[in-house]
C-alpha cells in the first residue's frame, strides 16, 4: 500500500486499510514517518488517473459507467483529502508525486 505525504508517496502497510488503493508507485522517496497521510479509495485512484489523462467529468462518469453527479462527488472529495481545489490542481500534484497514470 501507498500512502501520498506531502512531497511523495511512501510505502506503507496497514491491514486494516486493505481496502484502500495506492497513490502513487512503487521507487518514491521515502518520507518521515511524521508526515500525515492520504489514503484514497480505488475509486478514488481511478478517478485521479482519468482525470490526469485529461478525461472530463461526463468522459469519466461514462468510462466508469457511474453518473455524472457521482463523479462531481468524488472529486468534491479528492480536492477536500488533497487540499487543491481545481483538477489542474489534482493532475500536477499526481504527477509531481509519482502517479501513474497510464
């Protein structure tokens, strides 16, 4: 399991967070344990990398066959967990943390 931290991902295992999918892969720096962690859902995750492929909410919601309005929830979310605020915002800090998109 991955966790984001500012700065980076980092490995981190949890059994009691299995559900939850990774930020990031597998090489990122390693951070302080001090830093707080962001634990996103698969769906969360999948939402990030279409959103990083430059998908709009209606490409999303048709591609992961879920409506409209659950996609503007599951952003809503992703901006709240990751602090921004736009999706350009959401895109660069993916990039900038080691998410792979493809």
């Amino acid at each position: 399991m991955y966790a984001l931290s500012p700065g980076g991902v980092i490995p981190y295992m949890d059994t009691n967070l299995s559900h939850v999918a990774p930020f990031g892969e597998v090489g990122a720096a390693p951070m302080a344990d001090s830093m707080p962690r962001i634990y996103l859902t698969s769906r969360e995750i999948e939402v990030v990398r279409l959103v990083v492929q430059g998908h709009s909410n209606a490409e999303i919601a048709a591609q992961l066959e879920i409506q409209l309005q659950a996609v503007k929830n599951l952003l809503s979310a992703l901006y709240a967990k990751l602090g921004v605020s736009t999706r350009l915002q959401l895109a660069l800090l993916a990039v900038r943390t080691g998410f792979n998109a493809s």
